[in-house]
C-alpha cells in the first residue's frame, strides 16, 4: 500500500500539490517542500484540504487569512476538517467578533456560528 499522501499549498502561485506526508528530520524539524513553479515554500495544510480554483482571488484571499492564522485542513476522527470560512465576508465578521471578546483569531476563524 503506497504511504498517504496530504496536501501543500503555494499561495503565490495559488497552486495545490499533494504529496506524502513530511518527515522530521533527526533534529526535529520537518523537512522543507519546494514549490516547482516558483522554488517558495509549500506551505503543509493537511488532508481534507480542497484548493480553491486558480481564478478565485477571493478564494485565495480567504485561504491565506486561514492559513496565516494558523487554521489547517486536517481531517478529524469523524470526517472532515470542520468549518471553515468560504467568503471574505465570514472572515470579517469572525475577525470583529475576535477583536471585541478576546478571543484566540484562529479559534474565532472556525466558528461555526457567531453567538
């Protein structure tokens, strides 16, 4: 059986590459995936990750706050990686949300509902 493979992401290139999972190397760190467009590096986003089209710059938009907050794809005991936002809209509002209560950005970000 082939190992499983997850996914990587460039956000300059707004490309989407599946390959095995990363191995920590002897000193504990992961080794570095090279994106083969530009030679940046891939950023690990997990499993149930589902790229948006190259077009969508909204898309991409949204991805990128997702990932620079910290929030991945990876998939649960139950399935999928949860909720996740799709617009620049339910970023905003979940971002404001976070701002007024104090609460962690990458905890608001996937928020199903906001009370």
């Amino acid at each position: 059986m082939p190992p499983a493979k997850t996914s990587f992401v460039c956000l300059p290139c707004r490309a989407s590459y599946k390959q095995p999972h990363p191995a920590r190397t002897r000193d504990g760190e992961v080794d570095r995936r090279v994106c083969p467009r530009c030679a940046g590096t891939l950023i690990h986003v997990g499993a149930a990750f589902a790229a948006p089209p190259r077009r969508d710059t909204e898309g991409w938009r949204v991805l990128s706050v997702l990932l620079h907050a910290g929030v991945r794809f990876h998939k649960g005991c139950c399935g999928g990686p949860g909720y996740r936002p799709r617009t620049l809209r339910e970023v905003r509002e979940r971002m404001t949300y976070a701002k007024r209560t104090g609460e962690l950005i990458a905890t608001a970000l996937v928020r199903p509902e906001l009370p």
